[in-house]
C-alpha cells in the first residue's frame, strides 16, 4: 500500500550509489525506470480503490463567470441596474457597480435539466455526463495568487502544485513518459510555479509542451536530444551519468543530482515514444473534426485536447491544457466572453465525446474551470471583476456522479452559500478520486509534514457515483 511518504536521507539510488563504483546504462536506466514506476522507491498503489487513473485538467486562465455560463440566476435578470442588495466583499480586487445582467440566455438541457447559457451550445447537450461544483470559492483575488492557490492550494507560499503530489503518490505508467505533461502552459501569474515540483522529487515536476505564447502546432518537447545517432546519444549519456553518479557518490545525497540524472535519461527514453504520441496523422479526420480542428477558431484548444486524450491513452497521470490567458473581461464582456467560449466549445464537447468511445472516461476525471469567477456586479459599464467568493467548475467521468449539480451560490452568484467547497476541499475530492487519502500524503521539508491540502480539505464524497 501507499502509505505516508517521508524523505528518507538514504535513498535506495544512494544506497546502490555509494556500493558501486558507478552505473551501467541498462543497469542505471532500469534502476530510474523502477524508482519512477513505485513513485520514489516505495509501492505506488493507492491508498483505497481508486475511482480514476488520470485526470485532464482543462484551465480556463482568467477567470470565466459563473453567472454567464453555468450558474443561472434569474434574480440577476431580474434586477439589472439595481444595486447588490447585500455587503460586498470587504476587500475587493477592484470597486464594482451595480448588478449586470448575463447578456446570454439560459435554457434547460439533458435529462438533469441542467442550465447552461448560449455561450456553450456543444457542451450543454453532454450534461448528463458533467457534475457541476456551483459552490467554489478561494481566498485570493489577484491572478498569481489565485493560479497558485488552484494549482498548489497556497496562494502565498512555493508549493508542489496538484499534478506533482499525484505523480509523487502514485508514479508513472510509462516509464517512456513523465507522468505529469502541461500543454501550453501559462508563463505569466506564477508561471512555472504552477506545474512545480517545488520540494518534491525533480521527476514529479510537470514537463511542458510549448507555452502560452506559442500555437499548439507548433508546441514541443524543449531540450530533446536530437541530431544524432541514438547509439552515439547513449554513449554520450553514459559517460555523463558515469561522472554524474561519481559527484552522487561522493556527496551521499544531493536531490537536485539526482533529478538531472532521472531528466537525462527520461529525455533518451522519450525519443522513441513522445514522438509517436503527438503524430496525429493516423488520427481520422472525422475525430480531428470533433475537436474541431477542421476550423481556425477552434484548431488550437482543439489539438491540445487531442494531445491530451493521446497522452492519456499512453499512460500519462496528469494532463493539463491551458486556455490562456483571456478569460479576464473587465470590459466588453459580451466581445471577450463569447470570442473564448467560442475557442474552447467544441474541443471539451469532443474531448468527452471521444473518451467515451475509446472507454475512457469512466476512469479518466476531466476538470473544467479558472482560477476564480467573476462578480455579478458591473464593472467599466458592461465588465465584470475577480471573485473567488463564489464561482463553478464542472467535472467529467472519473467516477463523479453524472447529470449532477452540487453546492450553490446565493441568488445573484456573489457568495457560496449552500454546501461551500474550499479550494482545498477540491483538491482532497481530486486525490480521493485518485484513491489517495489526502492526509496520508505528505512529504516532510523543512522540519515539517506537507501535504497538498496543508491542514485543511474535506473530501466532497457527495458527489461521488
């Protein structure tokens, strides 16, 4: 069993380290490939039954609004241009006005009778799959601190972001690829502190694809050798792990050595798989059209969510795809709101559709969201502002309940009213899912036990299937 995982000064890496004189590649590379496998030299199998295998994590970076995609609220409507009829927040990102009614209808889908607004039309029709989280909330209203508090569950300190602990706690499937890949990430509000391993083994910390900056067709694994012939790579190789594991030997523990001999031979081992896994010309155009790949406005988000479900097939833990950064309207919502989900609509309708044909979604978990909402009040005439008091996110397969709505926000959307869910509790549901106890999995620096959820988090079995 996986049980609480504490760093012990004598690895077994140090052990067989320091009563060799060096390491073959065969015997250096299996060595590597097993320590990835048992998640640091212990058994990685969960704590209990897991619900799901791996997760996709689709971030909205911004911040979309609750009340204009899937938190209808008819008294909003109702009352536009009226003032908040309760205290706003005491502390504010910025001053709002008074309540801005969605400019979007809401109808009812599915069998659930789920509402969702015209923003989204191609993922409305899947609700009965998605479990809707209506009751969110945070505690920092500034991007970076947001992003981080999502991300790691602190807004203040460097911490190992989600997607490090789960492959900390349970390694990898394929020893030919990290366990944790984010596609296009942000490098902006934290940047890469938001896919750290931060205190964690180096081999958790998430392996990017590009950036934000760059366009998914043209995302890639950076630093990849390259150039020359795999036997002369290895050979290469092995005379720098040969020199590498002398200064291993010679220093008993160095972590951060040790994380660059695992990366380097990673890298070589990649070469033969990562290559393979994002050619999507064996990918038929009826799929790559339910991305919607086969449009402009949609091709982006739409190959990364492809990477993303080829990736999960090939073993990866814990895929993310960044929609970055455009969900921050504090004006010209209507233009702003309508242009992003117009981006990322048909890729996360296709991305579900598709798990469920290839039988993956009842153990993959897709979650859906930004790092805050946005407030029900206006702000510059027709924008809305930060507000991580109350905001949604949706899930997907991964064994939540189906057609399912939790929690809820008070009638114009401002607060988290009803069954209020804490980031931190997010992330104790997550690991549940992944069948970790969130409390067992620690990780001691600093004179200290850490975990993912610090002292808090409440698992939210109430939305489990």
């Amino acid at each position: 069993m996986l049980c609480d995982h504490r760093h012990n000064p004598i690895s077994r890496r140090d052990a067989l380290t320091n009563l060799c004189a060096g390491f073959g590649s065969l015997a250096l590379a299996g060595m590597l490939a097993q320590d990835a496998r048992a998640g640091g030299g212990l058994l990685a199998s969960p704590h209990f039954v897991p619900r799901a295998k791996r997760i996709i994590f689709l971030f909205m970076h911004g911040g979309p609004s609750q009340v204009d995609t899937f938190d209808y609220k008819p008294l909003l409507q109702r009352d536009h241009g009226k003032p908040l009829p309760f205290a706003k927040p005491r502390v504010q990102f910025a001053q709002t006005e008074n309540l801005l009614a969605s400019p979007w209808k809401f109808q009812q889908y599915g069998q659930s009778g789920a509402w969702v607004s015209d923003l989204f039309p191609h993922v409305a029709t899947l609700v009965d799959d998605l479990c809707f989280i209506k009751s969110l909330h945070g505690s920092n209203p500034a991007h970076g601190g947001a992003l981080l508090k999502i991300h790691t569950g602190s807004d203040t300190f460097i911490r190992p972001s989600m997607g490090a602990w789960i492959s900390y706690g349970l390694g990898t499937e394929n020893e030919n690829l990290p366990a944790f890949i984010t596609i296009c990430p942000t490098l902006g509000h934290g940047g890469v502190n938001n896919f750290s391993s931060s205190f964690l083994p180096a081999r958790t910390h998430g392996t990017p694809i590009g950036h934000a900056g760059v366009p998914a067709s043209k995302a890639q694994f950076e630093h990849m050798l390259a150039g020359l012939p795999p036997e002369l790579q290895r050979k290469e190789l092995d005379f720098l792990q040969a020199l590498n594991a002398q200064h291993l030997a010679r220093a008993g523990s160095d972590i951060a050595l040790e994380g660059r001999i695992e990366s380097f031979e990673l890298a070589y081992r990649m070469q033969s798989t990562a290559p393979l896994v994002m050619d999507l010309s064996n990918e038929t155009d009826a799929t790559k059209k339910l991305y919607g790949m086969d449009e402009a406005k949609t091709e982006n988000f739409g190959r990364q969510c492809l990477l993303a479900r080829r990736f999960a097939q090939a073993g990866v833990r814990f895929i993310q795809c960044t929609h970055s950064y455009k969900w921050d309207q504090h004006g010209d919502l209507r233009n702003g709101h309508a242009s992003n989900a117009a981006e990322v609509d048909r890729p996360i309708a296709g991305l579900i559709q598709d798990l469920k044909c290839h039988g993956m979604l009842e153990d993959t978990l897709v979650l859906w969201g930004g790092e805050f909402g946005r407030t029900p009040t206006a702000q510059g005439g027709d924008g809305r502002d930060h507000n991580p008091h109350g905001f949604t996110m949706f899930m997907a397969g991964g064994g939540v309940k189906s057609g399912f709505s939790y929690g809820a926000t008070d009638d114009y959307g401002y607060y988290a009213s009803v069954d209020k869910c804490d980031v931190h509790d997010l992330h104790a549901t997550i690991l549940a899912l992944m069948g970790i106890d969130h409390e067992r999995l620690t990780f001691r620096h600093a004179g200290r036990d850490h975990r993912l959820t610090d002292v808090h988090g409440r698992v939210v079995s109430e939305i489990f299937a």
